[in-house]
C-alpha cells in the first residue's frame, strides 16, 4: 500500500512539520505515489494507477479544512479500463480548478 503526506515549514518548530494525516492506499497494490498541490497548498491531487482489480487506477482530490485541520475528500475519478493506470501523473492548477491526468 502506498502513503503520501503533505509537510509545511514551521518557524515556530523550526522546521518540517506534517499537515494532517497521512493518506494511505486502500489496496495493496494502490501506490499512491503521483501527488501535485495547488498554489496555496490548500487542495491537493493523489493518483493512484495501481488501484483496481487491472490496474484501472484512481485519482483523489483532497481540500484541506482549517477548521478541523484534516484534508477531506472532494473528488474521487475512476477508470474502467484494463490496464489504464489511471493517474500515473497528476498535475492541478494553481487556482484548484484545473485538473490534468495521464493514464
């Protein structure tokens, strides 16, 4: 199962520190290891190509709320071809509302 994990610079701890949980693949062979944030950092895209019984693959989108400091789904793109690997790169806009995606 693959992770990803978003970091922000710290002055106050001087340092890396991990901006809510840790994103973790829900099959094992998910590989969540094409990750792409917005300008502000606020909304982030995961690809996920290995996700599926053939490799279909999927793409999450993440916002990050600041109120509960946790990220929360917006979106989840799923393919139904065999052997796609959908999301095998993943870019989003600056302003989140662009999303691009190779498979």
């Amino acid at each position: 199962r693959g992770k990803a994990m978003v970091y922000e610079w710290s002055n106050e701890e001087g340092g890396w520190i991990q901006r809510g949980d840790t994103f973790v693949g829900e099959e094992e062979y998910a590989y969540l290891g094409r990750i792409n944030l917005n300008g502000s950092g606020d909304t982030v895209a995961i690809g996920a190509p290995g996700v599926g019984d053939n490799a279909q693959g999927s793409v999450y989108v993440f916002e990050w709320d600041r109120l509960t400091l946790k990220w929360n789904l917006k979106v989840e793109i799923q393919r139904g071809e065999e052997r796609e690997r959908f999301g095998s790169r993943v870019s989003i806009s600056a302003d989140a509302l662009t999303l691009a995606v190779t498979g």
